[in-house]
C-alpha cells in the first residue's frame, strides 16, 4: 500500500468533510522540520527537508498518496453552542500507519480557506505556528498526551491581522482530529445510523477493547472520560493553561489539541489566565478539571440516543459515569502531584502537597522551580526562592520526614516554555526573519529535565517587563 493512502474517516459518510485543496503560496521556506517524528510515520525521506518536501508542506503540491479535505465540526464557544465549524484553516491530508502500526492524521494548518472559513482568510501568521511547534514538541518531552508537530514552514506572504504579519503553514499530527465538537456535529445531523457508525468508529479506532462490551457506547464515555481527567491532571500538574478549552478542541483521543493562547503559569496564583479573548476567566488554570467535566456530559449527550432506547434510562446511566469524573480526575491529580514532591502515601502527600500550594501562593513563587528545587541535593536554591521563610522551613522539614527520597529531577522538569522565550522566538523571527531564538528554544525543550548550562539564561522566570501577560488564538 502506498505511503498515506488511508482515509478511513472520509469512508464514513461525505457530510463530515468537504473536499478541498490547499491554496499556494508564493515563496515558501523551510523553519523546521521533525526528522525523529518522520522517522517514526515512515514518512519517504525524498521530503525530509527538502525541495519536493517543502511543496507538499507548504500546501503548493497534492501528493498521490493525499486526499485533501476540511473536516466538519460543531462546538460549544465559551458555552455558546455553534452547530457548524469546521476547520477554517486545516486540511487533512492523510492518515498513515507509523512503525508500530498505529494510525495518524496528517494535517497542514494556515493552508487557505475552506468552506468552513466563515469569512476568514484560512492562514496563519507565523507566531502561532512557531508556539503550536515548540509547546506541542515540549509537551510531548514532558510526557503529556498531544498533538505533534512535525513541519513548519513560512508562505512568505504576508497575513493581516492587528498588523500585517509574515505567514506560515504547520503540519500537525494527531492520532485523530475528531473532538467532542465532531460528535456535536454528527448528533445535530439527526441521522441515527449516522450516530452509530461514528460512535463504532471512535471506538475501532481509539478504544478497540470496547468492541466486545454489551454496552459499549456507556463504556466509550467512560472511557473518553477517563483519558480527559487524566490528561487535565497531567496539565494542572505542569502549571499548563490551555486557554481555550471550548468542546471543538477537546478530543475524543484524549491529546491536547489546538495551542492558541496557551501557556505556562509562573508564580503560581489559580485564577491565572493568559487567553485575550477569556475576559472572565472562564479556561482560567483552575477551572479546568471543571470545563473537563463539562465537556464530557456534552460528550455524553450525543451518546444518549445509542446508549438506551428509552431518554430516561440513557440520562440515568450517562449521569452515572460523569457524576464519576471528580473522583477520576482527583485520583489522578494527587497521584501526578505526589509523584513531584516523592512521597508515596497519599495521606501525607495531600496535606503537605496543599501546604506547599498554599507557600506559593502567597509568596508568588514560580511554580516550575519551586517543584524542581526539591530535588537538589541540598536545599540551598528553595530556600533562596522561599527567602528562608519560617513557614517554609518547618514545611520542609515536614516534607523531608515524609519523603521517600526519589529522584525528583525525573520528575520535575527543568524547562518549559516561557511565554517571554516563545515571543522572543516569535519576534525575531517575525521581524528580522531570525531563527536562533527559536532553534535554540528547541534544542533546550528537547532535554526538560536535564539542566545545562548552556541554557543558564534561560532558567529563570520572566522579569517583571519581560512578562507576557496575554496571548492570542492568530485566528
């Protein structure tokens, strides 16, 4: 079979996709490419990097092996249902089967418009494409369940948004790009065989062990609903804030999908949000085990229909399995949060885990270093960080009588993407066509639990007028 040649989900039914083609570009340049993760798809080497490469990443050329199409989609925004979306600006090109045979969406973003742009010019200016690049690929070091970024390039086109800004493509990987918003959608076509064939095929594609289970639409509930608690968990652990967690980009998958305003928290203070467009904090860092729960019962409506024939005997089994999603998800977070500070009963952990949030908060402590500092062999660098407070010195030597002494630097990384590093990165390549910021930020996201001095200046938080306080979608 030819290298990408799958199509499994456009198999399905016509009314989930439209058919189009990527709009060229007039000068396009390479800005990276991903060797480790082509290696892995079995992507030919004849476009590693190269001229023929950057034709079909760029969007200019349509391989044989590519079938280009805008996926539809609904979604809540902010609560406020849209019963069509779209990718406005996405086109999957293919499915492939990597190494181990598992199966992958391809897909160029910033590609031109589709007949789901609504208006929009379907491209992106650069700074997105470089954020989704460097925050996904570190997700991925850190051990977080997400999309990945194997292409970028730039158009060299300029796109208008506030300003006019230079252009660029991202080629992104997903082990699928359907979401909560697709079932959305498929439900509100109001075609019940429809329904099914979907829900049949989230489960053949993500959740085969379901195949057999007498009720296995209550159980693929259970199960997206468990990867979410876990996933949101593995988020909150990290300080990360997704910034825009709308039912269109949560997947079904359970991948972090769609970097837009995303970030990663600095002193640690709960409300932090990042996003320009949350004026009310509504995807705010702790509200996001809350939003997962509520996209999930949004998820468990578009079941409803498969799960029981009579409504009220669906509600009733549906309720069941979210009215468990508090308990999944806090299971998992003091499980991430015990593993960072090395101990191992959860009776100890819970209280001196909330103490030690507690110190941060009121002391504004970056939340990356206070974690990583642990871990020293010595505490010279938490108590710098602490300023030897009396109230952080009798929590560590709470912590010390309770800590099982694990290799916490294993844990906690060193390095993540700061929002001051990531728009310098955007910044100089946007302005001056510079990419060393952004190739050198690559290198130290590579290894973010190793400390190198080579990165020393890049270890520390943001000063205070280097802070960058709010980000934005690039839509």
């Amino acid at each position: 079979m030819p290298f990408g040649s799958e199509h499994s989900y456009q198999n399905l039914s016509d009314q989930l996709f439209a058919p189009c083609e990527a709009t060229p570009v007039r000068a396009p340049q390479w800005i990276a490419f991903n060797e480790d993760l082509a290696e892995q798809l079995q992507i030919p080497q004849e476009l590693w990097a190269t001229d023929e490469g950057l034709q079909v990443f760029s969007g200019n050329q349509t391989p044989e092996w590519a079938t280009p199409a805008a996926l539809a989609y609904a979604g809540h925004q902010f609560a406020n249902f849209v019963p069509q979306l779209g990718d406005g600006r996405a086109l999957l090109l293919t499915e492939v089967l990597d190494k181990h045979d598992q199966r992958f969406d391809i897909q160029l973003k910033g590609s031109g418009r589709t007949p789901y742009s609504r208006g929009g010019d379907g491209r992106s200016p650069i700074g997105p494409v470089l954020r989704e690049y460097l925050v996904s690929e570190a997700m991925h070091k850190l051990n977080v369940p997400t999309t990945r970024a194997l292409a970028a390039v730039a158009t060299g086109e300029w796109v208008q948004r506030e300003t006019a800004q230079p252009g660029a493509i991202l080629t992104r990987v997903a082990k699928s790009h359907l979401r909560v918003g697709t079932a959305q959608y498929v439900l509100h076509l109001r075609d019940y065989n429809l329904l099914k064939r979907f829900a049949d095929y989230i489960i053949d594609r993500h959740y085969p062990e379901l195949n057999n289970r007498e009720a296995p639409y209550i159980a693929l509930l259970e199960h997206v609903q468990h990867n979410q608690a876990k996933l949101i968990a593995k988020w909150m652990s990290l300080g990360f804030i997704h910034g825009v967690m709308n039912t269109d980009n949560m997947t079904l998958s359970g991948e972090t999908i769609d970097y837009g305003p995303c970030a990663f928290m600095e002193a640690y203070e709960p409300a932090t949000k990042f996003s320009f467009i949350d004026k009310r904090g509504r995807y705010a860092y702790q509200n996001q085990p809350a939003i997962g729960l509520w996209n999930i019962a949004r998820f468990a409506e578009t079941l409803l229909p498969l799960i029981h024939d009579a409504p009220d005997t669906a509600v009733t089994q549906a309720t069941a399995i979210i009215e468990t999603f508090q308990e999944t998800y806090e299971g998992y977070y003091w499980q991430e949060m015990s593993a960072k500070i090395g101990v191992t009963d959860l009776s100890a952990a819970k209280p001196l885990i909330e103490r030690y949030l507690n110190l941060m908060q009121a002391q504004q402590i970056d939340f990356t270093q206070a974690f990583r500092f642990l871990g020293d062999e010595t505490p010279e660098r938490a108590q710098r960080l602490f300023k030897n407070s009396e109230s952080w010195q009798l929590w560590f030597n709470d912590w010390q009588k309770a800590s099982n002494n694990s290799d916490l630097h294993q844990v906690n990384p060193a390095y993540i993407p700061r929002n001051h590093l990531i728009e310098q990165a955007i910044q100089a390549a946007a302005n001056d066509g510079d990419l060393s910021v952004f190739n050198r930020l690559q290198q130290m996201l590579a290894e973010p639990f190793t400390e190198r001095e080579a990165f020393r200046d890049w270890f520390e938080p943001a000063q205070a007028e280097q802070a960058v306080t709010q980000t934005f979608c690039g839509t």
